[in-house]
C-alpha cells in the first residue's frame, strides 16, 4: 500500500498586501508554537499509544475526517484522508508528516 509520508497546502496570498501577508504567517506561526507546546507532554505521559494508530499498521478509511499527528512539529489536528494525500483543516508546513491518527471523539449529548 502506498503511504503518504509528505503533504502540502497552498495558500495565494498575492492578493494581500504586505501587511495582510504578515499577520498571516505571524497567525499561523503562533498556532504552530502554541500547539508544539501543549503537545510536548505527550512525548512522556506513560500512556501507551493513546489510541494513536500508526499510519505504518493503517490509514484511516478513505474521505473520513480523523485526527492526525504529524512530526517534526507535534501538532494535532484534523485532516479528510484522500488516499494519497491529506486534506487539512488548517495550512502547515511542507517538511511535516503525519504519522499517527485517530477517529474523531463522538460528539456530546445535548
């Protein structure tokens, strides 16, 4: 089975102006660090896996929208899996991979 190892979203932002661009990057760039810090102290919890399941033992099933781990940056988030590619819900960098997922929690009752 084919296994994407690599992803990439581009965003045109030739229609912003240099400052509109800034504050893009300079957003996207605080959710990177914020999200690296919260997942940091996953690294070590003492839980096994966690109900992770590593993209090497199983993608998800085709056009559902999971959970997605992805290194280097630790970041969590969601992503529709399109058979070669993820779909994320968010722009990231092209040197990350995602190398973990989960479904979704089941939403809570009214």
């Amino acid at each position: 089975m084919n296994k994407p190892k690599y992803f990439s979203i581009t965003y045109d932002m030739s229609k912003l102006s240099d400052d509109e661009q800034k504050a893009v990057i300079a957003e996207a760039s605080s959710l990177f660090r914020s999200q690296k810090a919260v997942c940091a102290g996953w690294e070590n919890d003492g839980v096994t896996n966690n109900g992770w399941i590593s993209v090497d033992d199983r993608l998800p099933p085709l056009e559902t929208v999971v959970l997605v781990y992805q290194r280097p940056l630790r970041y969590v988030l969601t992503a529709e899996y399109l058979g070669d590619r993820y779909e994320f819900s968010e722009l990231m960098p092209h040197d990350t991979r995602v190398t973990h997922w989960q479904p979704l929690p089941k939403p809570p009752k009214e």
